[in-house]
C-alpha cells in the first residue's frame, strides 16, 4: 500500500490535464498551490470539528466556511467521509491502476433513495475537472457498488456550487486518458496546463514556443543554453542570464493578457476567456464605521492596517521617526535587484 498523502503518477487530479497532453507531470509547487492545500486543510478542519490555526488568513477561512456550509445544504451529516484514500482497481486483472484522496463524500437520502454524494473544493478558476470527478466517482462505484454519484464541485473564490450526476457508463473517459498517458510513444501537447507541468524546463514544446517567440521578438538568447537546461541542476554562473533571457516573457504575456481583456470588454469571444466581474469590500467612511461598530478603539484597530508611508506624509517623516520610531518594527524584505541598479 502507498505512503499515505503520497500522489501516485497518474492521479485523479492530473487525468485533467492529462485529457489535453498525455505527458503531463505534476508536483511542481507554486504559491497558488499551497494557498489551496491551506484552504483544504482549514475545510477539513471545520468539517471534523478541530481547532483553526490561530493564524489563519481570515479570506481563506472564510472561503473553506462557505464551502462547508454549502456542503450541510446537500450532504447528509450522518456519513461523511473526510480527505478518504480511494483507489482505481482494474476490472479484469485487479491490480491498482492509481488512488487519490476524495474532498468529501457519503451515502444521503434523496427522495428517489440513498445516493453517494461527492464533494469536491476547488479554490482556483473553474476549469473542467469532469475526467478527475469521473475518477472519483469510479472509485466509490467500486468501493460501494453503486451506479450513480451525485457531484457538487465547490468553487470556493466564486461561490459557486456545479453540480451534475456521473452514471458509471460517464466515468469510462477515463480509461481512455490513462490508456494514452501510459503509451510508450506518447507525445507532448502544449496546452493550458504546461505552466502546472514539472517537464516545463525540458518539455520541447516548451522550448520550441520559447525559441519561436524569442526569435520573432529578436532576442539574442546565443549562449544562454535555454534550449537544454533544468533550473535545479543549471550552472550558477548561468541562473542571472537565464533570468534575464526568460523574464521579457512575463511582460509578453501582461501584453497578450491586456490584449485579451481589451478585446473581451469591446464584446469579442476569445476562446477559452470570458469576463467576469468580482466585488471587494471597503469601508468607505472609517470614523462612522468605528462608531457603528461599537467596538473598542483597540479592537477596532486590530481590525485596521496603517501604511507607514502615509503617516509619514500626514506627520513628517521627523515627527514619526521622533515620536513613533520606537513603535515601528522593521522586518527583512529579501528582493532581487540587478547589480548597479
Ligand atoms: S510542459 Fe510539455 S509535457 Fe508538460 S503539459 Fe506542457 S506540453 Fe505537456
């Protein structure tokens, strides 16, 4: 049996991106991720009834609170299953074929009678994630030999609840992908998963991309050796020109991306892209706020963050340093700056 936590190559959540290259790697760490095993992690344990962290972001937790309460609205309470290895057995030959940790699931009463329930929280973008549900759902057909899971994909940044039914014939897609993962003559699509992929620093659809743009953007990367390297095992000598041969691919895309938000506002279709609108809070009158409140003034502004920078214009930067230096921390900040700059 696998470590437990341990991924195994082909996971339910990688048949995703599988669907759109069969050469799909994953386990390469981002912020993005560890935010979302965070909010994984605080949904569990609102789910279970363990303690928060004491330090938890109150955005992230008030993410995985409205999850858990969309989750009382369809699943019973009675029999939930909590982050559960599950595994993918072969039919015929009954080996394992892959396993993988399910957010939540459990049998509920349904007017028609009990169906398995499964929930799953995603704190990105929607995306399609039909053929890692399919997986889901095929494992605890086998495992409770049943027919049918009722899905509820949890879109926690949007609040949103997608839900649909997979029948066990909806979950045989996924065969198909492993079958064309596991081919020996597999080859790479470059898709919207390579930015999640661990062989992007080697993968040549990658390198052909980088080697296609560089060129029609007349950069000169000669000597840089993009086109054969790995960050972990670069030259060090080497990592600041790699760094400044890539980074003009970041403002690239900041241009496409701008292009792309231009063109969408003006009503075309891209593909793959539609407009949103998101809402963010402020209090736009503090003092009525902190009177409406009723808090004290500590409480209140605990609640309250001040810019330094802004005090100082209010104030001179004497007067802060004067009568508030003592009350002002100073923390690290590393940065990566070119030398002479
Ligand atoms: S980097 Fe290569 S292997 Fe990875 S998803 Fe992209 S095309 Fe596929």
């Amino acid at each position: 049996m696998p470590d437990p936590r341990e991924h195994s190559v082909i996971s339910p959540s990688s048949l995703n991106c599988m669907r759109l290259c069969p050469c799909f790697r994953g386990g390469l760490s981002s912020d993005v991720a560890e935010t979302g095993e965070r909010i994984h992690g605080y949904f569990a344990n609102l789910i279970k009834g363990e303690p928060l962290p004491k330090d938890a972001d109150l955005d992230e937790v008030g993410q995985a609170e409205w999850a858990v309460s969309t989750l009382n609205n369809f699943m019973s309470q009675t029999d939930m299953h909590v982050e559960e290895q599950l595994y993918l057995i072969d039919d015929n030959t009954f080996e394992e074929i892959m396993w993988g940790y399910a957010d939540v699931f459990g049998m509920t009463p349904r007017a028609s009678g009990n169906i398995m329930v499964l929930a799953d929280l995603k704190t990105g973008e929607p995306r399609d994630c039909t053929a890692q549900m399919a997986a889901y759902a095929r494992m605890l057909c086998q495992k409770y030999d049943c027919r049918r899971v009722e899905v509820h994909v949890l879109y926690s940044r949007y609040k949103k609840d997608e839900t649909y039914t997979l029948n066990l014939g909806d979950t045989e897609i996924i065969f198909d992908i492993i079958k064309k993962a596991q081919k020996e003559d597999r080859q790479p699509n470059f898709c919207e998963y390579c930015g999640w992929c661990s062989l992007q620093s080697t993968c040549p659809q990658t390198q052909a991309i980088i080697t296609s743009v560089t060129k029609a953007e007349n950069y000169d990367i000669t000597g840089v050796g993009i086109v054969d390297w790995e960050i972990e095992n670069a030259n060090p000598d080497k990592l600041g020109q790699m760094y400044l041969a890539l980074s003009w691919l970041e403002s690239f895309a900041d241009r496409v991306k701008s292009q792309i938000k231009q063109k969408v506002q003006d009503g075309m279709e891209i593909s793959g892209f539609k407009r949103v609108t998101t809402t963010k809070r402020s209090i736009k009158d503090l003092p009525a706020a902190f009177t409406a409140s009723g808090l004290s003034s500590e409480d209140f502004l605990d609640c309250c963050s001040i810019s330094v920078t802004k005090l100082q214009k209010k104030l001179g930067r004497d007067t802060v340093d004067s009568t508030l230096g003592n009350l002002i921390t100073t923390t690290e900040v590393v940065q990566l700056r070119r030398v002479g700059e």
